[in-house]
C-alpha cells in the first residue's frame, strides 16, 4: 500500500507539521510504503494554489493523506482514498470578515465534504471544527500529535534563586506580554524563542524582566535551551495541540501551561495550570512551582508517564490502522 504524504512547501521557522509526520513514517507497518511529496510553491495567492493542487492530482497513492495547512488540495484528489488532518483552525480568529469566510470554505467545509477521514490533533480541535461544520462526528478521528524521539530526560538541579524560564514563541497567541506582566518583581531569567516585537521589548524593560531571545534556532539548539531551562511556560490564548507540555515532561522539566482548549486535554496531570487571561493567576502559578518542590517534583514525575501517551509508534500504529481500514472500506464496495 503506498501512502502519499502531502506536504506544504517548507518555509524559514515553519517545520511542526514536518516534524510530526517525520516520526509517523518511521514507526508505519512494513506492508506501507510512505511518500513524501513536498509541493513546489507556498501556499500563497490563486495561481500557485492552482499549480500546487494539480501537481497533487498527478501524484496520488494508494491513499492520499493531506498533512495540514493545504487543505483545498483536497478538491483535485480522488475524495474515497483521501484523508484531511486538521492541527488547527485558528485561523478563523482572523480579524476579516471576508477572509474568515474563504478561509470556512476553501479550508474547512470543502475540503471536509471532499475528503473520506478528518483526523485531528486533540478532542479540542475535534469540537472546534464541528462548530464550523456539520459533520458525523464519527469520521473525524482523534490522534495526537507523537513527541520527537530527540527528546529524553535531562537531568538537572532547579534552581531556586532564579529560574531559567522558557517561553516557547512570540506571536499573539503565545501570550508573552501577559507572562512578562505577571513575572515583575519575580527573581528569574526569562528565555524566549522567537522574534521580539518593539512592543514586547518595552514591556521587558517596563517590568525589569532579565531575558534573553533567540530566533532561527536549529531543532538541537531548541532542545538545548529545554535542557538550561528550570520552568517551561506555555500560557498560550490558542493552541491546537501544544508540544512544548509533551517535550518539557520528556526532558525533565516542569509545565506551566493554560487551563483553556487542547493544553489541560495535553497537559493531564503533568502541568500546572492557569487562567491565560489572567496576570494574577500566572504570577501564582510560577511561584508555586517555584517553591513548593514536592508538587514541582510530582508534576515531573508525572511528566515521564503522560510522555507515554505520545509515543510515535503508537501514533503511526493508530494512523496503520486508519489507512488500512480506508483500503479495506473500498475494496468492499
């Protein structure tokens, strides 16, 4: 059976939905032959989604599985041996009225009605895409995302004078200035990935936070800065899954992360949650892990078994199993 893995073409600091699907192929049964088919152009304007959507319809497979973030592919590709999944749909938060409209068609309806099996990355994004459309909630399969066999544990003393803290991205979403607001007057070194925003840097130095940022950095130099970290905060308005929980309980370190969508779905009882709206309950929340080291030591504890749950060879078993029950379903017909 050959299995083609549409991809988006890769951009600079784009690379999640690579990742993941990197380690679903290595873990397939042996009766699957995986493809991977990068598209040519980047998903920008009519002309080249065109071209993109066509060189898909002359490259199928056995089945066809569309990775993410080129949905509308879907309209060219035989719709009884195609399967959609959907990360996220964050997009709808978009502030055009119009765009919010295309994006509804051409990202979600459509390519839904097109396509024989969703899947999704979490039981959030399942009942988020079903607020959009309507749809037997039996074709769309939940199957989380699987945690990079890169990651393992790094043992480390915490530190408790002051912390490194961890804050994976700085787009809207990622919540930064909310977190630098609720770190003021808290002893610690805040290290953030990402570039900074001029508004960003003001609140920094507004609240007097000690930071440091970096961007552009490689997958190993990501996972270094796990290692150096004490805390990892992950207090994020929106996410579709949330990788940064399953790799901080992989490598070691504890989780502050929001109690909102995927992240409590994610995070079980492997990170302290808070309200990501709220300065006051993110403040309370890194100081008690912080301080209170046997609830600290018993969130990473927990860590190491909830990484469990994201094992890749038991997220490319339960994707073995959907694309040889899709070939099964048609042979029946």
């Amino acid at each position: 059976m050959k299995v083609v893995f549409f991809h988006r073409k890769r951009y600079l600091g784009v690379h999640s939905i690579e990742i993941v699907f990197s380690q679903v192929r290595k873990h397939l049964s042996s009766d699957i032959v995986p493809v991977y088919k990068e598209l040519r152009f980047i998903s920008q304007g009519f002309f080249k989604r065109l071209y993109i959507s066509i060189q898909a319809a002359f490259n199928q497979g056995d089945i066809n599985h569309i990775t993410g973030d080129i949905n509308f592919i879907s309209f060219f590709l035989v719709s009884r041996k195609t399967i959609l999944t959907i990360h996220d749909v964050g997009y709808m938060n978009h502030k055009s009225k119009l765009m919010r409209f295309f994006l509804l068609w051409f990202w979600i309806r459509l390519p839904i009605r097109k396509c024989a099996i969703i899947t999704t990355v979490s039981n959030a994004t399942k009942l988020e895409v079903m607020r959009f459309v309507e749809v037997d909630p039996n074709r769309i399969k939940v199957i989380h995302d699987p945690i990079s066999e890169e990651f393992s544990h790094i043992p480390k003393k915490f530190n408790k004078e002051k912390p490194n803290i961890l804050q994976l991205g700085t787009k809207e979403n990622k919540n930064l200035i909310m977190l630098i607001r609720a770190l003021k007057g808290i002893s610690c070194n805040l290290q953030i990935i990402g570039t900074l925003s001029e508004r960003q840097v003001a609140e920094l130095k507004e609240n007097e936070i000690t930071y440091e940022a970096n961007s552009e950095l490689t997958d190993e130099e990501i996972r270094i800065k796990y290692s150096q970290c004490d805390i990892v905060s992950f207090v994020s308005t929106y996410e579709g899954f949330g990788m940064p929980i399953v790799e901080a309980n992989a490598i070691g370190r504890v989780v502050v992360t929001s109690n909102i969508l995927s992240m409590p779905e994610v995070g079980a009882d492997a990170a302290h949650f808070v309200d990501p709206f709220d300065v006051e309950s993110i403040r309370t929340g890194i100081i008690r892990v912080i301080n209170d080291d046997h609830y600290r030591d018993k969130l990473i504890a927990n860590g190491f078994v909830n990484r469990n749950r994201f094992d890749p060879r038991s997220i490319a078993k339960q994707y073995s199993e959907i694309y040889k029950a899709l070939v099964d379903h048609r042979k029946m017909r």
